[in-house]
C-alpha cells in the first residue's frame, strides 16, 4: 500500500521504488515530448534541445511535484 504526502510517494514497507517509477515515467514522457518537437531530421539545434532537457526535464527529475 502507498501514499503520495507533499508529493513523496510513501510505500508502507518504505522503499523508493514508486516514488522512483513514477519520476522516471514523468522523465520519459516529458523527454518523448521534447524529441517529438524537435525532431530528429529538422528543428532546433543541440544548443536549444540541451536547453530543453536542462529546463523540463532535469528539474522533473530532481524535484517534488
């Protein structure tokens, strides 16, 4: 059983394992996003993709929300 309190995803055995699931699938889904936008043959430049993953993201990641 688990609980999100102030954005933490609290498992009653006390692991991280949500919590980190629930990052990494916000991550790849953020990412996919931005690679959509972007595209592979056409679009921005490396400067604006890395400004991308640095703004969006690195803070989804790093951050509670």
């Amino acid at each position: 059983m688990s609980v999100k309190d102030l954005g933490v995803v609290l498992h009653s055995q006390l692991t991280w394992r949500e919590h980190v699931h629930a990052r990494v699938r916000k991550a790849h889904n953020l990412l996919w996003a931005c690679w959509r936008a972007c595209g592979t043959m056409w679009g921005q430049g490396p400067k604006v993709v890395h400004w991308l993953h640095s703004a969006i993201i690195w803070p989804s990641i790093t951050f509670v929300s």
